[in-house]
C-alpha cells in the first residue's frame, strides 16, 4: 500500500499517481490518498495531521510532499519506521510521524541520490513518486539494497511546542485548525479531568468543558478533548476558532 | 466494496480509512469514496445526496458519518436494505437511501453495542470504521450473527417536505444547492411536462424551461428537470441559487 | 485502468463510478481520480490539465466530463490514441491530450450512438461513464467491434493559442493559474534559458529569473519554468496571480 498526501490541491496528485502506476504495473499496489488540501506550505500542521493519521494504517509506504523548498538543495528523504515507510522532503514533515509509526524502535534515515530530475518545480512527480514506487517494490526491510539510497545521520527535525502544565493553570499555543473550525491546542487533554460538565477559564474568558460537542447548546461554545488527546476550543454546529479568536500560532491560556 | 460519505472535509476520512485495512488486511475490499464534502451536520442535504448516488452503486457496505450529535447517547445502526447495509449515526441520514436501495423489501434496522470508543468526538473512526469493517468481514445477508449488532424497531426517520401539485400551479422548496449553483427543488420534475421550449412563474416571475442548461442562452435563467428527477432552477454557465434569489430551505411556487 | 476527471466537485463523480463498478461487476478495474475541480465550464483550461496529467499514466480508459454543452445535440466521442482512449464530450477537451498520449501515432475518433439516456442534464452518469466500461469491457485495441461507435472524420479541434517568440522579447498569455497561484503561461521555458540568476522584464517590470521558487526571496515575484515546461509567473510562498495582476487570459511579454 502507498499513501499520498501533500498540500498540492489538484490535479497535481494525479501525475504523482500516474508515475507511480506507470513504474509498477501489474504490482502497483493500492494508493490511497491521505490529503492534498494539508495548509499549504505549512510543514508543521502538515506534520501534526500525519502523525494522527498515518498511524491508523497497516505497514505501507507514505509518500508525504510538503516541499516549500522544491529546487533547493535540501534533501529528498526516505524514512524507516518499523514496517513503514515515509518518502519526502527533508524539512521535518516526515519526522513527528515516524517516531509514532516507528512504535519505540529507532527510525532509520536515509537520504535519496537525486539525479537530474525533470523539472526543478515538482519534485513530488519527478522525485518522491519515483521513490516511493522503488521503496514499495522492494520493500521496506530490505532498504538498505537500493543503491539510490544511504543513510544518514544529520537530518532537520521537528518538534511541535511544549505545553506548560501547573497548578490551576495551563499555557500552549493552537496548533491548527480544522475544517470544523476546531482549534487544537497542544494542551494534553488529561488538564481536563474532574472539569468536565463544568467550566474552565480560556485567556481569561469562562467556557464549558464537555465530552463532546454536542453537549454544548447549539451555536454555544465549549473546550473538549478531540480525537488526537489534545485540547480543543470548539462550537457546538459553529467554528471554534472565530468564537475563541484564535488561529494556529495563538497562545491559549487555560486556568481553573 | 465499503463506500464512505462524510462531512468531515480532510484528512479525518484517511483516518476511518486506515482503520478499515488495517482491521480487514489482506481482505480489505475496494474503498471508494462517495463525498467528504457534504454540506457541515446537515443531516437532510446528506440524506438526499445519498439517496440520489448510493443506488447507483453494485451491493456494497455504505459508511455515512455525517453526524452532528456525536458523543451524545445517540446510537450507531447499520441498516440492511436489500444486498446493501449502511451504517452511521442514528439520526435519519440512512434512511432515505436506504429505502431505494432495499428496491421493496423490508429495511432492517440493527443498533450497535459501542463499548467505549477511543474518543467522545470522532466516532466515525473508532465505532463506525470498525463497524463497517466488521459487516463486511461477515457479508450484508449475515448481520443477525454480529454478537455486537442488536435488531431495533425504533430509529430516527427523515422525509423531505412534500410538495403540492395543484392545478396551474406546484409549491415545494430548495433541498439542495449543487456546486454548480443549481437549486434542487422537491418538486416533480413531471410538473413541466408540456412547457418545454416554453415558460413557467417561479415565485411570480417567468422563466423559460428547458430539456438542459445549454439550450438557453449564456447567463439566462432556466428551469429544467435535473438527472435526479426533480425540477432544478438553474443558468446556463451560471448559477441559478444567485439568479433565482433562492437557498436550501426557501419556497419555491411554479405557475402556469 | 479507469481514470476519471471532472468539473463536477461532489457527489457527482462517485454516481459515475457506481456505473461503472456496476457495469463491471468482479472485472472492474482500477479507478483512479485526475480532478475533479477543474475549472467548472472550462474546456480549454480542462484540455490543457489533462494534456499535462494524463501521460504520466500507463494504458488506461480515460474518462473526462467537463461538458457546458450537455444535452444539446454535441456529440459523446471515444478517441483512442496509442495504447489510451479518451471518453467524452465533442468540445476539443478530448484532443490536446489524445494528440500527447498518441505519441506520434494517429488519433482515431469514433462517436457514440447515444440512445435515450436516463437525463438531458447528466451525459456523466447516463452516457459517459457508461461508454467508459464498455471500452474497458472491449479493451482499446477493439474500439471498431463495439457497435455504439462510428469512425468520424469530423471533430471538434482545440489549440492552445501559439506565442511569439522574438529577438529580445516573447508574447503570450496566461493559460490557467494553478492552487498555489502559479499563472502558467504558453511561452516555452527555453525563453529563459541564460537569464537564470538575472532577470526579464513582464509586462514591463522586472522580475528574477529563478530555478525554482524557495530561490527568491520569501513572498517575492519570481519567473520560472513549471513542471510542464512553460514559464510560469510566481511568489515564492505567494501567488503569483495576484503579484503579477494576471488571470487565465491575461496577456504577458517578456523582454530581455
């Protein structure tokens, strides 16, 4: 199985698809698409929504192009993974990802031999499509028989912001927003246990803590735990994010 | 085959996705999706959309998650209609589909016994994904032998409004609007039988009616029976919510 | 191989491929999406996405509706070009990709006796999709022996509008702009060749010349070559569009 996901929009995935198909014929495995739509050029939402994703999926191959360094001399990457494997730009998209995929083993890093491609302004079709094909039919055990590939040690990581956590009160930032308008926090959701059905304070401000939106009066805003463990400012049927006035990036305070 | 429908734009369905190959493996089915962009916890628009392209389908297991009440104490069905089984949120978003794709038998109704899921907000990955997976695994005809599926007689209906078809005249009202800016009515299409290359009143104003957009002019209004069957208020290159003042919900009176 | 392209956005395209998985039962093959936002009525900038996309792809049955003239008497047309064939409306959206995937050999055009389809609004589902199995059913290389075609002489061309290229200067136009905002001309990269590093004039006013975007600056204009070739106007980590106050149509000379 190859994933896809980029911020590409469209049609360009489709080329990426082609290629992929084109190299594998009768083998090509099944593709599905994580999302072309990820904030475009974004790399640190890009790599929030793929590390919750892409762990839900059996071992495959994830081809992952956030790339707003497409033609610069930054590397083309292969990522080891336990019994996946990440292909993509070496800008830290791949990391937060591979270290959830990776299940406590050490991840395994190697960088691609880029050879001329055709163009310098989609790598995705000429460089990370063609490699995500290669991976695939060799396999993601036996990395270390492409010759295209050699590992490496240095590479850019990502970390997402640490959250403060105290006495009564804790501070972080919004991560990114979804297409609900929930604005995910980097809060770890155990800050709200025992304050559910009652209230906390977000950036001086009372809001409701509940289990779901639901629970929420229609249009009436709440603060919830969603389905990636962090805290979320939210409005039941609304968008959190204008109710809240916040948007990725902005601080979030929460007492109690 | 497993269709999935949802309102939750991107990337959650990727999510519901992995779950289903990851549970079903090397037996994973074909996944094929239906729309991720229904209009936001709408249950009424996704319940027509679904009724208008779930029948074109061979027997297949349909995932439908357009669910506003998620996390509350409403329940997850699955619905057997004929080869056929749905399955999402007890709140009538099956229900119209599943009455054409049951093509006269009985619908059965099952609720699912949901023994804390991994979260109260997304339960599309982690009651609904696992549930469609499982009644693939067993097959539609064999649901009464899922220990964890319950015969129920008591579900959520949905109906659209019914239209008045008089004399000279039809009242109904806007059920959906298309991407295109066509406004889908429930009135019958067969009220304009006998206009074509003529004219009726829409809300008191004539407009001409024609066999398809192209056969008025470019940018003209029209009144035309769209591939639903139902009478649509549309422009040729245009949109016809724009030129007839109209949006879900609004009344819409033909006169002729 | 189905691959299916539209300007439908949603539902519409999974009401096609549910033909087509019914039509083909256990035999259907493997359906791939191109886009289906191309831009809504837009034959031209169809033709031109479809010529860039659709040669990446190994021998497929490709399926493309974008189709302002349905249910008029235009003609549905299957074009087979090499080891491909294109189904479609008779509007030239078919024919700058046929001309690709054909490499060098000629395009032979049949069209299909289309007989009382279900809709006058949806050719899609009712004609197109249809004709798209049958051909896969048949296979490219047996178009004469399905008896719904007719060889045709007569077709609707489409031709990209040809620049000029000068001593010192070039004019073209802006055929479309992409989802980053990338305006794509139809004046050849070799245009550039020699000024990399430097600059040329567009529509008067100077702009870098670069390899790629990340090489100007953050939020700077740039002039590039695309992935297809063709020079394109570009912010780096912007749109382009806006910078240069362009549009699909928009005139661009280049001088240097």
């Amino acid at each position: 199985m190859i994933t896809l996901a980029s911020d590409f929009g469209s049609p360009y995935p489709a080329a990426m698809k082609g290629v992929i198909l084109a190299r594998l014929g009768d083998d090509a495995p099944r593709l599905v698409d994580v999302a072309h739509d990820l904030p475009r050029q974004d790399v640190r939402a890009a790599a929030f929504w793929l590390r919750e994703v892409l762990p839900w999926f059996p071992p495959a191959v994830h081809l992952v192009v956030v790339d707003p360094g497409v033609g610069t001399d930054r590397a083309a990457l292969v990522v080891r993974a336990g019994d996946h494997a990440l292909v993509g730009p070496d800008n830290g998209v791949l990391v937060p990802a591979a270290r959830v995929l990776a299940r406590g083993s050490e991840v395994e890093v190697f960088e691609v031999a880029v050879d001329d491609p055709a163009s310098h302004t989609f790598h995705g079709r000429d460089v990370f499509a063609p490699t995500a094909a290669a991976v695939h039919e060799a396999g993601v055990g036996r990395l270390h028989d492409l010759t295209d590939l050699a590992p490496v040690e240095e590479y850019v990581d990502l970390a997402f912001p640490e959250p403060t956590v105290g006495d009564g009160e804790a501070s972080g930032e919004v991560l990114v927003v979804d297409g609900f308008g929930n604005a995910i926090t980097n809060l770890p959701g155990s800050v709200l246990d025992g304050h559910y059905g009652g209230s906390v304070e977000v950036n001086g401000a009372d809001a409701p803590v509940r289990r779901s939106y639901a629970m929420a009066d229609r249009g009436a805003r709440l603060v919830t735990v969603g389905s990636h463990g962090n805290v979320e400012l939210a409005v039941n049927r609304g968008r959190g994010d204008e109710a809240f006035g916040v948007e990725p990036g902005s601080a979030v305070r929460l007492g109690w």
